[in-house]
C-alpha cells in the first residue's frame, strides 16, 4: 500500500446511534453510564487490518482523529460517529504527531499530520492527499498552521516555519529558522490570532509573530519541557520537568505563579473553565485553580481528564474507571467501571466523553438529558459526510485574514536572521 494514500478498502466501519446495533459487547455498560447520568450517544467500530490497535485519538474542532500503531490515522464526525475517511502513513510503530487543522478564513482548513519522516496534508472532510513532503530536517512536534504557512519543532533543535505551494507540492519552503535550545518535541500553538508559542527540551519557551518571528518574549524553565503547553485568555501554562506548572503573562512572559510537584512533569495541562489539570507519575491528577495556582483537589489514581460537563469533572483513572467529581472540592459524586477502555480522550470543548478500546471501538457518551441520537440525524449527516459546512460565513471557525508579515525587523529581536526568506 502507498504511504499516504487514502485506504478507500478500508471506509467499512460499523457506526452506529442509538437503535443500532453493533457485534459484540458493548465497550461501556449502557446501565453504568445511566448510573453516572450519562447515555451512549454513539458507539463505533474503526475498520482496523488484522494485527492492528489503537494508539491514541484527538479532538480537533468538530473531527476526531484516531491513530493505530499499525501507522493509520481515521478520521470520525465527531458529534454522529460517522467514519469520513482513513490512510495509512506510515510503516507500524512509527511515530504519527497529533493532527491540526490550519487556519483559513472560510473555516475549512486542512489537516496536517506530521509523521517521523513526512508531513501529509490533507483535506478534512474528504481525506483527499492534497500534499506529502519530506521536509530537510527531522520532524521533532506536530505541526500549526495559518493558511500555507506552517510552523513545527525540529529534533535538531531548531524551530521552522515552512511555506507549501502547489506549484511544488513535495517541495515547501523554508521561511525562516531559530535556534530554540534543545530539541522541539512539544506541540506549537497559535494564539492571539498571529502570535505563535513554542517550547524545547532545553526548557525554553518562546513567544513570537507567526509572520515574521518577531521576536515578543522568552522564559526558561529549570528543566526540559517535553508536554505540550496549554493557553486560555488569562495567560500560558508550562509544565517541565524541573517538577513545576508555570503560568505565565502571554503578553510579556512574566510568570504569574509556579507549582510545585513531587515528580518531573512529562506531560502538559488541560485547561477549562478556569481550572488547570495536570498529571504527575505517583502523584495522580491535581486541578488547580487558573487565577491563583492554589490546588483544589488531587485524585491519586487520576489520569486525565475527559470532559468537563455541567455534571462536574469526568476523570478518567489508572484502575479504568470514570469518575464524576466536583468542579471545586473533588467529591467523587459518580463512578463507572470501564474495564475494555484504556484511555479517554482529552476534551475542553464540552461535556462529551470519548472512550477508546485497543481492539477498535470508540465511544461517545453524553449526559442524560441530551435527545439520542436518532436514525434521520444519522441519515442526515452522512450526505454531507465528506464536504466542508455548507453555509461558511457563519463557520465558528471564521478567523480574520491571516497576519501582515513586518519588513523592518528591530535590530535587538535576538530571533531574526539575514537568511529569512520573505512570505
């Protein structure tokens, strides 16, 4: 099979609503999840080959992207359940980034996906192959992008930002690059609308304008930072692994408080509704409150957090069990056993719980006072399955145009250099 291609062979995938029975059981029990106040909106089948599981999935806007070990990606509608498209890229236990979709103005970006040797670019609602190229250094973070323009960590220690042309659809340009003090594993992020974050295993974190890299601000952390950093409206969150969870300014970069940690932090944060979760090994799952740092309570056995519903937080555990707890004080006010899982999906965006089993199966579950998901919607969502919001204008993803790249450069920003090409 050619890497990158579209795996048409595959798009079989048993999806299923309530009212449509899958083979099997189930992957969570239906009368566990009442218990908990929550039903099973959808649950799914991914068209795995012979030998394959599950590695991981992501929400990203309204698609879910699973990833296998055996080197695919597919991606899900994720409010229905309903498989769009899925491709193989790259050979078994290879690594494969997590997806982002680039930002255009109509709201109908594509998505990249990095692997350890390429960057496949596809469109998002189709799976249609609109760019694969290997780019000259080696790929060390998922990938961020505004219109053509991408940016990602290289494991030689640098930063790039790339520029795709379909002129020269394996061939992208090289925009500018910055020394960023230690290999760049952890994922970018755009903020702001045209200020980009990036951060290395040196324990750097820098803060810059996409267009240019002009230079804003720079922090450095005792340790190397290997989780992806998080940002809300009130400022940056970094864990390293000098044991401590930074907030800071996004303006400026001064740190705004630092928690400590028995462990080194691996891992990044969740943020939503003015609460930070961070995972620390031996020490569990600890939500802090955004504003001040102060911890308002620790789950031993936590793991991650899968939602955040108007019914409190839904902590997946190490012992495969869902727990409901309160926002502020952590009262365990529901558990459901989920044996067959073995890992929820991170989700800051609403209440929906996403479930996965190695053997394939994804769930969805929803509080219990959502209308199921019913045959017609099903139906309905399945025509449109493969092409982008029909009415862009009102798109929730409608961004402004893309930045205004600055010709004159102050001569103190420390990450400009002679060598940048011009946007």
């Amino acid at each position: 099979m050619v890497l990158g291609a579209k795996v048409f062979c595959l798009v079989i995938a048993g999806i299923v609503g309530q009212g449509f029975p899958t083979a099997g059981s189930p992957l969570v029990s239906e009368a566990a999840l009442q218990q908990a106040g929550f039903i099973k909106f959808w649950e799914a089948q991914v068209p795995l080959v012979a030998g394959d599981t599950i590695r991981d999935a992501y929400l990203v806007d309204e698609a879910l992207y699973v990833v296998s070990t055996g080197g695919s990606i597919f991606s899900l509608k994720a409010d229905v359940g309903l498989l769009r498209w899925g491709a193989k890229l790259t050979e078994a236990d290879y690594r494969i980034y997590p997806p982002a979709h680039l930002r255009k103005g109509d709201g109908a970006g594509p998505v990249v996906v990095p692997t350890t040797t390429a960057v496949f670019i596809y469109d998002r609602f189709s799976g249609d192959l609109k760019y694969r190229f290997k780019p000259e250094f080696a790929i060390g973070s998922a990938a961020v992008g505004i219109g053509n323009n991408l940016f990602m960590g290289g494991a030689d220690g640098k930063f790039y930002s790339l520029r795709f042309d379909s002129r020269y659809p394996e061939q992208p340009i090289k925009r500018w690059e910055v020394l960023a003090g230690g290999p760049v594993t952890a994922t970018p992020i755009l903020y702001d609308r045209d200020t980009l974050l990036f951060a290395s295993q040196g324990g750097k974190v820098f803060s810059c304008l996409a267009g240019d890299k002009t230079f804003r601000w720079s922090f450095r952390t005792e340790g190397a930072i290997n989780g992806d950093p998080a940002v809300d409206d009130s400022g940056v969150y970094v864990a390293s692994t000098d044991r401590s969870l930074y907030k800071l300014h996004g303006g400026i970069g001064t740190v705004l408080w630092r928690a400590r940690f028995p462990r080194p932090l691996t891992e990044g944060p969740a943020v939503v509704a003015q609460t930070v979760y961070q995972f620390c090994l031996d020490h569990g799952l600890t939500a802090l409150d955004a504003m001040s740092g102060r911890e308002k309570w620790r789950m031993e056995d936590g793991r991650s957090l899968a939602a955040h519903s108007p019914n409190g937080d839904v902590v997946f555990s190490t012992s495969n069990r869902l727990r409901v707890v309160h926002h502020e004080n952590g009262e365990v006010l529901a558990v459901v056993e989920t044996p067959s899982v073995f890992k929820a999906v991170s989700n800051t965006r609403d209440g929906s719980v996403y479930l996965l089993g190695r053997d394939g199966r994804v769930l969805c579950a929803r509080l219990d006072d959502v209308p199921y998901l019913r045959r017609q919607q099903v139906m309905a969502a399945r025509q449109q399955l493969n092409q982008p919001p029909v009415d862009e204008s009102k798109s929730l993803e409608r961004l402004p145009k893309p930045f205004v790249p600055q010709p004159d450069p102050t001569e103190d920003d420390p990450l400009r250099s002679k060598k940048d090409t011009k946007p």
